[in-house]
C-alpha cells in the first residue's frame, strides 16, 4: 500500500535505550531524545520519543501551532506548566498540552529523568531536534528561534528556573 492514507501494516520493534532510525541524539547538551515512533510509521499521525535528562532543566517555554503533545513521566521529577497551570510530575503521571497553548518543562529530581512525549499530528517534531542536535549545545537564542519557527512552533520565553 503507498500514497496518501495508507496504514502501515508492519511492526518496528525499538530496543531500550535507541532510536528508532539512528543512534542516539543529543540536545542542548544533555537531553538525549529516541523517537520509538517515528512520523514515518504513522503518515504523520503520531510521534513518540523518550527524553532522557542527566542534568536538570529543560527547553524554553513554546507552543505548537498544530499539535497536541503529552507528557508521561517514567522516572524522576518533572515541573510542567501548560498555559497558567503548573504541574509537579512523578512516575506515573502525565499531563496534554494541547495545541497553541504555550507550555514549559524541567527535569527537577536528583539523579535521571526520563520522560515520553507523543505528538499527535507529528508535524516536523523530528526534523526539528535532528536540527537543534546539529545546531549542537551553543545555540544563540535567534538560531533557535529560528528552529522553532521553521518547524511548526513558537518560542514565548525562556525556560524554567530551577531552584
């Protein structure tokens, strides 16, 4: 089956710890993210990728134009906040951000956080980490307002302070 619309019929399987295409990518210099479910898989229809934190923090308060993005902590201690609301995540929780509502997070806890993200449609959610991956840890606030802006999404301020 090709073209638009058509199912893909066949399973990928994607072992701990890899990506579902290449090996591992890493952002802003210490978030390692593996898409298990890639745009690819679904005609669009769904990315899902594990964030794997080392240090805390987390990315610069955004919004994306056209999708939906949920949040489902495996390990550690996440702070998000979706519009007004500010959320403290543990293992087991999760949150939705829905589209064109401005959201932030950080990895807070001690030790690793590793946290799943599934966009629903996928937009250019892989396109643009393999962009902020080559971009590498020295991004200028203007290149990576850029990214954002290229990919479907909106940069509204800067990232959460962590305490």
């Amino acid at each position: 089956m090709s073209g638009e619309g058509a199912q893909n019929r066949t399973a990928h399987y994607v072992p701990a710890g890899r990506d579902r295409f290449r090996g591992e990518r890493e952002v802003f210099g210490s978030r390692v993210i593996d898409f298990k479910v890639s745009a690819l898989d679904t005609n669009g229809g769904l990315a899902v990728c594990e964030l794997i934190d080392v240090h805390k923090g987390g990315p610069a308060r955004h919004l994306h134009h056209e999708q939906d993005e949920w949040f489902y902590v495996v390990e550690g201690v996440y702070v998000i906040e979706v519009g007004d609301e500010r959320y403290e995540l543990g293992p087991g929780d999760s949150v939705l951000a829905p589209r064109k509502v401005a959201h932030v997070w950080a990895h807070v806890g001690e030790g690793r956080g590793r946290l799943i993200a599934a966009l629903q449609p996928a937009g250019e959610i892989e396109a643009f980490f393999d962009k902020i991956a080559k971009l590498g840890s020295s991004l200028q606030r203007e290149d990576l307002r850029r990214a954002f802006s290229s990919h479907g999404m909106e940069l509204i301020g800067p990232p959460l302070s962590i305490e």
